[in-house]
C-alpha cells in the first residue's frame, strides 16, 4: 500500500481542530470516527496480569496522497528519525502521488435558529484554534499574513528629573539620545531575528516594521504632579508620545539615508497614506528625500512583564494599578505563586518623604477612574501611534450593560482603533489583584528562627485544617549532600538537603536519602516524603529535628563525634540540625541537647558494626568484645 500519515486519539475536537488547521496550510486529510468503539479492553494491570479496563472511542486523522508531499514541505516532523523514514518513503515513489479531488458530501443542513453574539471566553492562556488558524490575541500590532511583531518601549519614569516637585519634567536631551538608538536596535533585530518560517523573514525583511513605544506613563504622570485622566495628563502624555514620534520617524529616515529604504517603498503611496500625511513637515522632507527605513515605528504594548523587570513601573499607557497589590506569577514547573508587589513611582515617594507619608493627590489606582478618564488618555496618544495601542479599561463588576455598551461607543467617537474592557469575576478571576487588609494572625519572624508553636486551632469534629498552601518549588535550588556512616550498615548513606531563598535567606525546602543498602529503601523514601511535605508547608520546620533526635533504637545507638546518637534517625537529625545551623535557620545555642556527651577517656575503639565503644586489638585483629565482630589487617 502507499504511504500514509495517521494521527489517532480519543480528543475527536483536537482531532477537527488539527484537521482545520491543516486544511489552512493546503494539506487535506480525511477523519475517521469510531475506527475502534468505546468498550471493555483487557489491559496489563501493572501487576503482572491482566484486567479488563474501560476504554474510550479511537478517531483517527488521515493524510494521503499529494498531500503528504506539502505535509512534508510545511509541516515535518519535529522527530528526525520519523522525518528520515518520510523523506525516503517519499523517495521512493516512483509515479507521481495522487492528487487531492476535494470532494465532500453534505450530510445535511438542519436550522438550528439564530442567536445573538457578544462574548466569548477562551480558557487558559489567549490563544486558540480561529477557524484553522492558531490565533493569539495582539491589540498592539495588526498583522498581515505571516507578519510578526517587533516591539520595544521607553520607560518614561525613568526620565523625570526632580520628582514630585514643582520643577518635576521629563528629561527631553535623555528622550532625543534614547529614541533613535531604539530604532536603529530594533531594526538591526529584523536582521538577526530566527523566524520560524522564510514566509515570514520575507514579510518582515519587506516592511521592516517595528513597534516602539512607551511605559510608565502613570508613574512619570504622578511624579510630574499630573493626575492621570485629567486634561493636563493627556496634554501631557500627547507631547511626549509626539516626540518620540517625531524621533523615531527622523531618525529611520537617516538609517535609510544610510542602509536604504525598506524593499516595499513606494515614495507616493507612502507620503500619501493616511497617517504619514499628517506628520510634521520638516518629517515629511526628511522622508521625501532619504526614503525611510521601517514601514512602521510606532506602537505601545502592555508590557507587563518588562515593566517588572523596570521596577514594577505601570505598565505602557495604563494607569497604576494599585499602590501595592498581588501579583499571580506563572513558574516554570506550571505553578502559580502570589507575590506582593509595589508601584514604582509610589516606592520612590516614600524612600524620599517617608514610609509613612500619605500619598499626594496625583496618584490615581485604575479603579479610582472612570472608562471615560481611560480613553481620554488613549485618545490623546492615538494620533502619534501608526500601528495601534493595547488599552485596558477596568470595568466594575457590576456595571450596567447600557454602561459598558457606552464604553465601546464613546471609544468609536474618538477613532480609537480599539480598547480592551476588563471585569473580573469569580470565574476566570485576574492577573492582578488587590491585597487583602492582614489578618490578625502570627506573623513568622525573619530567619533564623527560635521554636515557635502555633497556637490551637477550633474545629468542628472531622474538618479539615489547610495550615497554608505549600511553596512553589523553584527550578534551581541550591542544597548539600551528606555522607553518613552507620554501623549497623555495610553502605554509607547519603543525605542531600535543598533550600529555597526567602527575602535572601534560605530555609530547607526538600531531603532526599539514598543508600546501597536496600534494607534502607521504603522506609527512607517514606520518611523524604513526609520530611519534604512539611518543609513545603513553610514556618518554624525545626521541630522535625527535635521529632527526630528523640528516637531511641532498642538494639541500641552509636557514638558519634563525642556524643551517644540513640538511632540511625537521630543520626539524620543530626545532619538536618547541622545543615539548619550552617544555612543560618537555626542559631547554634539553638541546638536541642537530645544526644548524650561522655568523656572519650571512658570508652574505647567503636564497633562499625554494633557500635559499642568496646573495640579491643587483640593478635592483630580488630575484635568487638559485644557482638563479636573481627577484621584482621
């Protein structure tokens, strides 16, 4: 038979998402449903034998023909030796594939009424299957086919000379030195960029677009006295975005004077479009003689993310969000953990007038405003912008629909080219979040810490307490390995604790033991767990230690360094209290005094195996006179 490609699974959606996706790509493929019914299936059942399990319908997705060739070219397999067995199946015909008829029947067509549509959710993160394509939502940045954005920001609060005074200003020589060293890097990445696909590097070498905009408005805002909203702050916010406009045009004129005009310049049609004809002349003359280098400069993101890396400044053209507040922030093992974090403009105002000063009337949060106050600030922006903004109106939760419909109108009016409306709600809840006032509850101390115990909990008979939810787990943990020596084992045993950095200081997070000797295994492997859930759980861990000293072996301990350890667990203990003490979570006077000190003079040579001080030499061997152990050199 010929060769085909098959993709089988039980997900018959994911299967008609990939064969719409396909199909957008010119690959036709056929799907075939129930190609094995849901039923009873005997199954290995991980014991040895076989049971008989549930099991759910198999589809199937089918490419053939001339198809698998452009599947080949477009597609491929991401795993070499299957993309090898392709290509040389595919060499190995020797009659050209068969073509695609694209032939389909309609099964049939039945009316189903009409429904109004004014919403749509999409779970998880903002991308999904449009209709064939793998849309992911852009506000910023309106692409053609294959086009890819490019964008970069200036961080305005990083710009205010003499803040919160009433000499407060944006540093114009900073903006002039800053603006085209940004284009000219920008543009240099559209070079040096990996494009995943040469349909792409052509769209972006053709334009050269770019997108370079702003950040920390909000904050440059209050810092210069201005609240944002107010006719002053747009005022203000349209003369700084209209020269770092006029920058970025004159300064990609002088690269293309340079390196040449982008390959799509057509200097008529390029002069003559809507927003191009509206710019400066002393612009347009620049342009008119050198060409200009970028089809398009201008656009402003959310950047949530590198305004973080800022300083937690507001993010691009929004307003702060909040003076303090909870940020839900994505690990790399697929957990989510909350920090508290600080605006920027608000952090420097109480390093220079206090921790305690009450904020001064030009700090605005997001949900002080109206949507109205919103778009005025969008609206001023606008008309510098040639690509578009991304803009986020915080909406109430129970704001009147005729309202919210007024929000879009208003936006319409002033040729906005498009705005973001927010409610949170309890269903898909929000990136961002206010603080909740503190509870009154024990507070942890910064470490090290001395013992504390938490006080009683009420409940009523079989509730369950959740203390508190465990701490995300870090990519890389720092940790040490201890090497152990127990007498009643022929194999040393390892011990590795890791710790998590907490305000720059480490806490354990995690143990694990491992030893040759497989006596040791279920019972080590149970005690990590247990020990590792609760350094998870956080707070004052040093009763682990404490737990773990006070056990005694009735077969009887070792002397270890001087001190009688009653049990290979109290011996662990040890370990874990001195890892403790060494990483500074414990203090050294801290140390529980569960072993047992004696004078080395009242005990001889220890046994490795039973551990008794009663080790003789006797005739060139080494003889335990407790257990009888002997090794002779």
């Amino acid at each position: 038979k010929g060769v085909s490609i098959r993709l089988a699974q039980s997900d018959i959606d994911r299967l008609i998402a990939a064969q719409r996706m396909l199909a957008r790509l010119g690959i036709a493929s056929m799907l075939y449903r129930d190609r094995r019914l849901a039923q009873l299936r005997l199954l290995p059942d991980g014991k040895g034998g076989a049971k008989e399990y549930p099991t759910r319908a198999q589809h199937e997705l089918i490419i053939s023909g001339d198809n698998i060739a452009v599947y080949a070219e477009r597609v491929g397999f991401s795993d070499h030796d299957k993309h090898a067995r392709l290509a040389q199946l595919l060499k190995g015909y020797k009659r050209a594939l068969n073509g695609e008829r694209f032939v389909a029947t309609v099964a049939g067509v039945t009316p189903d009424g009409e429904a109004e549509v004014f919403d749509a959710a999409i779970p998880g993160i903002n991308a999904f299957d449009a209709n064939g394509l793998w849309a992911h939502n852009c506000g910023e940045q309106p692409l053609p086919p294959y086009g890819a954005c490019l964008l970069g920001s200036i961080n305005l609060a990083a710009l205010v000379i003499d803040p919160f005074t009433d000499q407060a200003r944006l540093d114009e020589a900073q903006l002039q030195r800053l603006v085209p060293l940004a284009v000219r890097f920008m543009d240099n990445v559209v070079d040096v960029s990996n494009y995943p696909l040469p349909e792409q590097r052509r769209e972006a070498l053709a334009k050269r677009r770019i997108g370079l905009g702003i950040t920390g408005l909000a904050d440059a805002l209050a810092m210069c006295g201005l609240r944002y909203g107010t006719a002053e702050a747009a005022a203000a916010a349209k003369d700084w975005m209209a020269r770092i406009e006029r920058h970025a045009y004159l300064a990609s004129a002088a690269i293309a004077a340079e390196k040449g005009a982008f390959p799509l310049y057509d200097a008529d049609a390029y002069l003559g479009g809507g927003h191009v004809s509206g710019l400066a002349p002393e612009i347009k003359s620049a342009i008119a003689k050198s060409g200009i280098r970028n089809a398009l400069l201008t656009s402003i993101a959310p950047t949530g993310t590198i305004s973080l890396f800022a300083g937690n400044v507001s993010s691009g053209i929004e307003p702060i969000f909040s003076v303090a507040y909870d940020r839900k922030v994505l690990q790399p093992n697929g957990e989510r953990i909350t920090q508290k974090v600080e605006d920027y403009a608000a952090r420097l105002w109480r390093g220079l007038k206090g921790k305690d000063a009450a904020l001064p009337p030009s700090f605005v949060t997001a949900n002080d405003l109206t949507p109205h106050e919103h778009l005025v600030m969008q609206a001023a922006i606008q008309p510098h912008i040639d690509s578009s903004i991304s803009k986020t109106i915080n909406c109430p939760p129970d704001l009147p629909f005729e309202d919210f419909k007024a929000v879009y109108l208003e936006a319409y009016d002033r040729g906005l080219k498009g705005c973001t409306t927010f409610r949170p709600n309890d269903v898909t809840g929000s990136v961002l979040s206010l603080s909740e006032p503190a509870k009154a509850e024990p507070v942890q101390a910064a470490l090290p810490l001395e013992a504390v115990r938490d006080p009683v909990l009420h409940a009523e008979p079989g509730e369950v307490i959740y203390m508190k939810q465990p701490l995300a787990r870090h990519e890389v943990l720092p940790g040490f390995t201890y090497k152990l020596k127990w007498a009643d084992s022929d194999h040393a045993i390892y011990i590795t604790i890791n710790d998590i950095l907490q305000d720059g200081r480490r806490r354990p997070f995690e143990i694990f033991i491992n030893s040759k000797n497989m006596e040791h295994f279920a019972w080590t492997v149970a005690l990590t767990r247990m020990i590792s859930a609760v350094f998870r759980r956080g707070g004052d861990v040093s009763f682990v230690v404490e737990e773990l000293k006070a056990v005694f072996d009735p077969r009887g301990g070792q002397w270890m360094d001087g001190r009688y350890v009653p049990s290979l667990l109290a011996a662990i203990g040890g370990v874990i209290e001195r890892h403790m003490i060494d990483t500074g979570f414990l203090k050294p006077d801290a140390k529980p005094g569960l072993a047992l000190a004696v004078n080395d003079q009242q005990r001889g040579a220890q046994c490795p195996r039973c551990g008794e001080a009663t080790l003789v030499f006797q005739e060139g061997c080494s003889t335990c006179l407790s257990c009888g152990y002997s090794k002779c050199s």
